[in-house]
C-alpha cells in the first residue's frame, strides 16, 4: 500500500533484506502509485542481494502463483493472495486507525484473522519462517474465506454468470445466492 498511514514500507525499509537467505527468495513488488523515493530504495535492495527480486509489470496472478507466501500491510491484494490457501503476513502500519477512511468493517481488516498480524521486523521475520514451515496452520480460515469470497470454484463460473445475465434479462429477477452468500 502507498498511504503512509497504512503502509508497511517505511515500518520495515531496509530491514526487509533479512527475509531472503539462501533458501529463500524475495519478490518485491510495490503499488504503481508508491512514492519514487521507496521504489529506490526497494529497487536499491534488490539490486544488492542475489535472492530478492524487484518486480514491476503488473502481472499479479502469476506473482501469486510463484510465491508460497505473501508479506502485505492492508492491501486488497492479500485477500486474492488468501484465496490461494497461502499463508499471509501482515504488518500493522502504528498509524492505520489515522486513515482518513479507516473502517474496521471493510474487508481489509475482517480477513485479518486468515493471516499472521505483526507489528515489528523481528515479529515479521519469526511469523515468515514459521508459516514456510507450518503453511497449513491457518488453512481452514482461508478456505472458509475463500468459499465465502470466491463461490463456484469448480470452472464453471462463466456458465453460471451467463445463466444468471439470461434470467435477468428474460424475467428481470434478481439471481439467487449461492448457499452461504448474501447479498
């Protein structure tokens, strides 16, 4: 995230190197709108350590897919991430609650219970081992969140969108929630 209120970038800077080791390869990759000054200084990092990579295109699903674990503030990309069944690490920016649209009932903060909430590097950097290495600890929240988030994931959504688009445009009726959604 690149609010300063919400963003872990300047919580954790530099320190952020010691997560890679040689077992352990880092892909960084910021918001497009991040401040120039820490797209250096991320650019810098990875410039400087063999296993930490500085990512720029935008292809998010296939970043996801790579990766066997995310480090995140309050991004949205973090409930996609989840959605995976992958353990998420979360670090608290201390000025979250001053963001001028803080709501602890936006979706951001509901799923935080699906991932390991920190507050400090050392924190960050015990929570990443630990979930590399138990990555089924959280599992039965992610999969909660993910049936509740992302019904249907048998491949046919496309069949089910295009029922629902024809119903309603034959009878205009408002298509019926899956088990266990509500509108």
């Amino acid at each position: 995230t690149y609010n300063p209120e919400l963003s872990a970038m300047h919580c954790v800077a530099e320190g952020i190197r010691k997560v890679a080791d040689q077992d352990t390869v880092l892909l960084i990759k910021l918001h497009n709108m991040t401040d120039a000054r820490f797209k250096d200084l991320y650019s810098n990092i990875a410039s400087a350590h063999p296993n930490i990579f500085y990512l720029t295109y935008a292809d998010y699903s296939g970043m996801m897919h790579a990766a066997d674990l995310m480090i995140s503030d309050v991004s949205s990309i973090f409930i996609e991430f989840l959605l995976l069944d992958k353990p998420v690490v979360l670090f608290n920016n201390p000025r979250i609650r001053e963001f001028p649209y803080f709501n602890a009932e936006d979706i951001e903060y509901k799923t935080r219970d699906a991932a390991v909430q920190v507050d400090s590097l050392d924190e960050l950097l015990r929570a990443v081992r630990t979930e590399l290495n138990h990555p089924e600890k959280r599992s039965a929240i992610r999969q909660r969140y993910a049936m509740a988030l992302d019904h249907g994931r048998d491949g046919r959504s496309a069949e089910r969108a295009a029922q629902a688009i024809l119903e309603w445009a034959h009878d205009g009726s408002r298509p019926a929630q899956p088990a266990g959604r509500r509108a």
